[in-house]
C-alpha cells in the first residue's frame, strides 16, 4: 500500500506545483503584456501627434509661399503697368499696354479666325507637268539631254 500511495502522492504535488506555478506566470505575464502594448500605443500616438503637426507645418508654409508669390505677381503688374504709363511714347500705345496688362486670361479675349481654302480640291501629291514634258515615270524624266 506504501508504494501505491507515493506513486500517487508524488505525481499529485507535481500536479498542483505545476498548476500554482502555471498560475503565478499567467498573473504576472499578463500584466507585462499591457505595459508593452501600452508603450507601443503610447509611441504610435506620439508619432502621429509628430505627423499631424508635420502636416500643419508644411500647409501654413505653402499658405505663406503662395501669399508671397501673389505678391511678387502684384508688385511686378505694378511694376510694368507704371513702365507702360511713363515710357509708353503716345495714349493709344500706353492703352494696348495696359489692356493687355488688365486682361484676365489671354484665352478669353477673341481669336482671329482663319479663313477656309478658296477651293475644296485635294492637294495633288505630284507636280503638274506641261504637255510637252515627260512625267515622273518616264526613263528619261530629270536627265538633261546633250544636243551636240
């Protein structure tokens, strides 16, 4: 009987050795996972905070550049439309330089339209030739001839 019960006895502790350790490392495990994935969060958080502001950065920087170019784009208008008023050597020239200053868009002032062919036939795709000469086909088309 003594040995029946240490063949079970010994195998029972093993079990519930296995089982309170088994339990300890599932409670503590767990509690290591959360602060990992939580440091992960907290760093996917903090790059997209760095991106977002990244974001604003670059848009208030286009916003200042494109002000700043209208600007230029102003000054130089400016520029020339008093060149035009001060060199412009009669009122006639200095209104054309003007108008075509003040214009909006090159594309909406009217375009010179162009005027159909006078006749409708077909471009020939060989030369005329006069009755008497020889046609391209001919052996002796573009050779001179020695009259001796």
């Amino acid at each position: 009987m003594e040995l029946s019960l240490t063949s079970w006895f010994i195998p029972t502790i093993a079990l519930l050795i296995g089982i309170a350790s088994g339990f300890l490392i599932a409670r503590l495990l767990p509690n290591a996972a959360p602060g990992r994935t939580q440091r992960q969060l907290d760093d996917l958080k903090e790059r997209f905070d760095s991106y977002q502001s990244e974001v604003v950065t670059h848009f208030n920087t286009t916003a200042s550049l494109v002000k700043r170019m209208n600007q230029s784009y102003q000054d130089v208008q400016e520029h020339i439309s008093a060149g035009a008023n001060r060199l412009a050597l009669d009122e006639l020239t200095r209104q054309r330089l003007l108008a075509a200053l003040n214009s909006d868009d090159a594309s909406s002032a009217p375009r010179e339209r162009l005027t159909p062919p006078a006749n409708n036939e077909m471009p020939k795709d060989y030369a005329p030739k006069t009755a008497d000469a020889p046609g391209t086909l001919d052996a002796n088309f573009g050779l001179k001839s020695k009259n001796l």
